[in-house]
C-alpha cells in the first residue's frame, strides 16, 4: 500500500495543527457533510411523529423512533457498499465525491417531495450517500500517516472535530427554520450545505495523496458481470420485500439489526480466511471482535441522543428563558459543543503521552465505562413531569457522553486503519461502522421501550449494563494487546 511520508518537523506540509496539511481538507468536507446529516437527523423524529396539523405526518412515536434507528443504521450498514467499491473498484477518493452528490439530491428529495414520498426517497440517497462518504473519508486520513506515526490518534480527534462543528451548527439553524417556517425549510438548510461542502471538495481533491486513487484490491475484469447480476438481484429482492410487506415500518429495524448482525459476521469470516491476509494481519483482526462488541454497546446508548433523548427534550426538559422557549432541536448541538472544546485537548494529550497513553482497548473500556455512567445520571431527575428537568442538569449528562464518545469514537476510527489488512483498508473502516449500524439501530428499538412511567428501570439496566461490559473489556486489556501484534 502506497503512503504519504509524514513530514519531518518543519516540513511545509505540516500546517494543520502539526499535522499534513490535507487533514485540514478533510475536516472541512466531513464538517459540511455532517452539518447536512445532523441539521438534518435533528428534525426528524419530530417530523415523522408530529401531527399534520403541526407540519408533521402524524407517524406513531415508537414506530418513528424505530425508524429514525433503522435509518441510522442503514447509514452504517451502507457503509459496506461504499467500502466496496472503493477497494474493488474506484478508490476512495471517487467513491467520496459520488457519495457526496447522492447526500445533496436526498436533502434536496426531503425539502421539496411532499409527505411519505420524499421522505423515502430523501432517507434512501441521504442514508447510502452518507454511508459511502463516511468510510472513505475517514480512510482518506489513514492515508496521510505512515504506520507507527504516533500522530495519528491525535488526527483523527481533530478529525473528529470537524464532524462535531457541523454538528454543532447544523441542528440549530434547522431547528430555528423548522420552527419558524416549516420542516421542508430546514431540510432545505441541509441541501445548502451539503452543496457547500461538495464545491469545497471539488476544488481541492487534486492535493490528496497518490493512495487516495489505488483501488487495493481491484475487481478482475472478468468478474464484473457476475458482481453486477449480485446487485440487480439484491436490489430485487429488497423491492419485493418492501411491496409485499415482508418488511414494514414496523419490523425495519429489527430487520436492518439482523441484516448489519449477519455483514459483520461475514465480514469476519471473510478477512480471517482471505488468503490475501497474512498470520499478523490475522491476529490483529482477531483483537478487533471484542473491541466491535463494546463499540456496538457504545452506540446502543449513545445514538439514543436522537430518540429517547430528543423525546426527553420536548416532553421533561425545562427550555424556557425569560418567556422564550428554545427549540428542542438545539440540545442536540449540546455535545458537539462539548466536543468542539474538548477533543483539542484530548488530542493535545494523546501527543503529549506518545507511546505512554493507554492502549486503544482501555480507552474503549473507559468509553463503555462513562457511558454507563452517563445514563445513570439520569435517575435523579426520573419520573417528573412537563418542564420538570433544569437544561443544566441534561448539560451534565450530555457532558459524560462526550467523555465517553472521546474516549471510543476517534480511537474506534483510529484503531480500524491500525489494525486494518493492507488488501482491506476502507472495509476494516467499513467494519468498525458496521458496530455503529447495529448499535444505532438498538438504539431506536429500546427508544421503543422508553417511557417517563418506566424510567427509572430503564436507565438503571442500561447504565450498568454498560458499566459492566466496561470492566469486563478492561480485564482482558493485556490479552488484547499481544493480539494486535505490536499496535497500540
């Protein structure tokens, strides 16, 4: 695999941060790209389940939870696709800029198709779009580190502040148009700026590194066909499954569960037997499976941010100041503002320690650890009415899952170039993603569960759950490490 040189100090291409200077390029693509999905992501529970007379279309609130879980999962689980093609077929940096345009044509379907329809068609490009770009962006920046460069956990946290910045801006300027002028406003928002973001990445594509434009592990010719006969018959089988209700709005997120639950095993059995992956690359992808399973018990709880905790916001959470009510949207830019602040200083950390920071497996168990912890903290405030919970008291809350997501999310994203085999770069990434997938749409099949009557219970197994499985990873800390085979 071809690699840039990491740049000696002083090097000119060092410009970002002390980092190659096509992070800086990468952060802004991804931070426009993720002001589209989160503006986006941040009204939509609230439209699928808000009466019509409220510009809603009136979808029963569990079922709209569930669903807003399903789709954040298949985002994830289209991920594989976008893998795909990148190392079979065109490389990540085409595959990238085709996603792209798929994400704004499905923000743009949502902003101006009315009611049912441009809600499926907006999730479907929005959703296979998102997921193309998000692998290969974050392989993308795999790229500009040589293995071993001790920078790369740090670049990939301010990597991931870009994500949090259009996280952060995106949510509020949909949810002050939704609730000024309108749903379809907002998704409106969201097509601008993934447009923004896409003549961004058109004007300067040309400086990514050669390894941006190898196709790894290239498709034979000859193979084409058979691959293209596998598509058209998947895509068949998908449509009549939807006309026949054999999936439904009410099973499509237990089936997009069992669908990303059967890829990951897949995935694994085919990087452990590829005759194309050597003894070490074995072992390493051996240590990924534990780290997988607490990834997606991260995710179970933390993308929970967009259904029990969008819900808690309309319906507990005390948002009015001196007569004006702040639109629940706006919670959800609470953690990437915590996230913004804190994910320097992580990274700044990181750096610092060099070869004496804890192992990504640690840092795993502590995310799993503080996640817990986190949806503890919500039992004091359980079981109270309308307006019942003070925003300082969420602020603290949504405080510990940004601990807990710096501590996972990165270092999850860092670890799968680590320990990804040379021939499976972008689909190791596409396989950490798969853990977000299959977490994501837990998240919206236990927001089906959720109610102020049961909080307490709720919370409670959740938070120690969690907590448990922490402790559990961080026992086996030490037979991880002589898994990875020299990987940190």
């Amino acid at each position: 695999m071809s690699t840039v040189e990491s740049p000696a100090p002083g090097d000119a291409r060092a410009t970002f941060f002390g980092h190659p200077r096509m992070l800086a390029n990468l952060f802004s693509v991804e931070m426009w790209e993720r002001f589209s999905f989160y503006g986006m992501q941040g009204i939509l529970l609230y439209y699928m389940y808000f009466s019509i007379a409220d510009g809603g279309l009136a979808i029963d609130r569990g079922v709209a939870a569930g669903l807003v879980g399903a789709y954040g999962g298949g985002v994830y689980l289209s991920t594989i696709l976008g893998a795909w093609l990148a190392d079979r077929l065109l490389g990540s940096e085409r595959v990238l800029f085709y996603s792209a345009i798929m994400i704004m044509l499905g923000h743009i379907s949502l902003a101006v198709l009315p009611d049912v329809t441009g809600l499926a068609i907006g999730l479907i490009l929005v959703g296979v779009g998102s997921g193309g770009l998000k692998a290969n962006a974050t392989s993308l920046v795999g790229t500009l580190y040589e293995e071993g460069d001790e920078r790369r956990d740090a670049g990939f946290s301010i990597f991931y502040m870009g994500i949090n910045v259009g996280s952060l801006v995106g949510p509020l300027i949909t949810g002050w148009l939704q609730q000024t002028w309108g749903f379809h406003f907002g998704f409106g928002a969201a097509a601008v700026g993934m447009a923004v973001g896409l003549v961004q990445y058109v004007l300067t594509r040309k400086n990514l590194p050669a390894a941006a434009q190898e196709v790894p592990n290239p498709l034979p010719s000859a193979q084409y066909l058979r691959w293209g006969l596998v598509g058209v018959a998947a895509l068949a089988v998908i449509v009549v499954a939807l006309l026949t209700g054999v999936v439904n709005v009410g099973n499509l997120a237990t089936v997009m569960a069992g669908l990303a639950i059967l890829a990951a095993i897949a995935y694994f059995v085919l990087l452990l037997t590829s005759d194309r992956v050597d003894a070490t690359e074995r072992s390493r992808v051996l240590s990924f499976i534990p780290l997988f399973i607490a990834s997606t018990a991260f995710w179970a709880l933390f993308q929970q941010q967009f259904t029990v905790v969008a819900i808690y916001s309309q319906e507990s959470l005390d948002r009015t100041f001196f007569g004006w009510t702040m639109p629940p949207t706006w919670v959800q830019s609470i953690n990437p503002v915590f996230i913004i602040v804190f994910s320097g200083i992580f990274a700044a950390v990181w750096t610092k320690m060099g070869s004496r920071q804890p192992s990504s497996p640690l840092k795993f168990a502590a995310g799993l650890v503080v996640m817990g912890i986190a949806f503890l903290a919500f039992i004091p405030f359980a079981g109270g009415g309308p307006n019942s919970t003070p925003l300082l008291g969420l602020v603290l809350i949504l405080f510990l899952f940004t601990l807990a997501e710096l501590f996972l999310s990165p270092i999850g994203l860092s670890v799968a170039t680590k320990l990804a085999p040379q021939a499976f770069r972008t689909q190791m990434v596409a396989l950490f993603f798969l853990s977000i997938s299959i977490g994501t749409t837990l998240a919206g099949i236990l927001a089906g569960h959720y109610d102020r009557d049961n909080e307490v219970p709720y919370f409670s197994f959740l938070g120690v759950t969690a907590i448990v499985l922490g402790l559990i990873l961080g026992a086996f800390v030490p037979l991880l490490k002589k898994s990875m085979r020299g990987v940190r």
